[in-house]
C-alpha cells in the first residue's frame, strides 16, 4: 500500500492536506529537484509532479507553457525518474505523477510502473484515461504498487458510486468545467458532490483546478480533505525562473496554513 493513505495523518493526528504540483524540468531539472525540497519545507503534504507532454489537453496557457520550456530544455522521463528517486531518498512525503497516456503507453507500460516503484512514486494522475478503461494500465500499476488516482468532474454525478467505490489513493475532485488555471470565482456545487464521494469511500478527496488564494484554500479545505495547488506555483517559476525558490516557499507556506485553519 501507498505512502498516500497516511497523507492526512501528520504528528499523529487528522488534518487537512495540501497538494503542490509542478511540472519537471521547467526551467531545469535541478531546479525542479530544489523547487520539490521548498515544497516540502513549505509544508506540501503530497507532491505532483507533471511530466512534461506536448499536448496536455487537461492543462491550461500557464501549465501548457510550462510543459513546452520543459521540453525544449530536453527534458525526459529517466531524468524525471531519476528525479522521484533521489528526493524520495530525502523524504517519504508521497509522490505522484500526473501525465498523459501516450507517454506512458510509449514508454511501456511495464517498464513504466517497474521505474515508478524503483524511484518510490506512490500514485499517476492520468486525466486522457476514461474510468471504463482505466484497466488499460490499473492491474500493471497495481501489480507495482502503484495507484492510478481518479478524477471526478462536476459532471460525473450519477458516477460518484462506481468511481468512488474503485479509486485508489485518493479522488481528485475537479472544481470546474475546463482546463487547470487560476479562477476567480468557482461556483460548482463541491459540498454536494464531496458528500456523494464520502458516502462510497473513505480514501481522501481534494479538489484542484482554480484554487489560487488562501481564502479559496480555506473554503474548499472545509468541505473535502484538502486542495491541489498548481498553476499558481507553475506562475511563480514561470515568473522568478531559477530564483523561484523563496517565492515558492512563501507561497505554499500561506496556503498550508490557510489549509490548517479550514473548518468544517
């Protein structure tokens, strides 16, 4: 079993949980090795880490933008294994990887998930992956330790049941329609659809898509088990390149509190 099932238990006791994506290799591989250990310091519960894909059809302008200077520094995915490896060897907070099928179908599927146990990544995002197929990859992940994490939609409604019942790891409940990036406002229904979720899994669920601001952190904390932070942060290292550390560190830090002081 994954490192992600005690993702809310920190000093013994239940709290609520802070997600941190990024995307490797923007502007640098190192860079993203240093901007994960500022993650941690921060307070990141868990860590997504985007391997970078020319067509991210789930990602919006800021992430899409991240992939393309990831890619044209050369990045590749040994080198994002590579990297998984060496910080799990500095810490156990869970890693994730959120791609795309085409990558990991091109890679092997096979080699893929052996790697991802071999570099200690705990869970894949893979948001082109309908449910109905998700054994296109589930029993080769499983079979590695490896769980495939499911998203859940404001249009998966009459879904909840049968998603729920199978996810692993932890649900991914998306705020809004559309790709990921900052939103002023998200006016989905989560409460309800958090409700649904709870009454067929006990595993986590955190809502992303749009979550930028402490105030938004601590609303969206109040009704789920924690939020999934990444444009924001993606906007700081596309802002602040190799300085982005600090900024980073600051940033994570205030909404991990924002996260900690969320009530039901």
């Amino acid at each position: 079993m994954s490192r992600i099932k005690d993702v809310l238990i920190r000093n013994g006791k239940e709290q609520k949980a802070l997600v941190a994506f990024l995307t490797a290799g923007d502007p640098g591989i190192e860079q993203t090795k240093d901007f994960i250990r500022e993650l941690i310091r921060a307070g990141a519960d868990l860590i997504e880490i985007g391997i970078p894909f020319s067509d991210p059809i789930a990602e919006g302008p800021v992430i899409q933008n991240a992939n393309l200077r990831a890619l044209a520094g050369g990045v590749d995915t040994n080198q994002i294994f590579q990297l998984a490896a060496e910080i799990r060897q500095e810490s156990s907070v869970p890693l994730v990887f959120m791609t795309y099928l085409n990558l990991v179908f091109h890679y092997g599927y096979e080699g893929f998930f052996s790697r991802c146990q071999q570099a200690g990544v705990d869970g894949i995002i893979l948001p082109d992956l309908p449910f109905e197929e998700k054994r296109e990859v589930a029993d080769i992940a499983d079979k590695y330790g490896v769980d495939v994490i499911s998203l859940l939609a404001p249009t998966s409604e009459n879904r909840i049941r049968v998603i729920a019942e199978e996810a692993q790891g932890f649900i991914y409940l998306v705020s809004s329609m559309g790709v990921t990036g900052v939103r002023e406002t998200i006016d989905t229904d989560l409460e309800s659809l958090s409700t649904l979720i709870r009454k067929h899994t006990a595993i986590p669920c955190f809502i992303g898509f749009g979550i930028s601001r402490p105030e938004q952190a601590v609303e969206m904390a109040a009704i789920s088990d924690g939020v999934i932070v990444g444009s924001a942060i993606v906007k700081l290292i596309e802002t602040h390149g190799n300085e982005a550390g600090r900024y980073i560190y600051e940033y994570v830090r205030s909404m991990k509190e924002a996260v900690m002081s969320a009530r039901p």
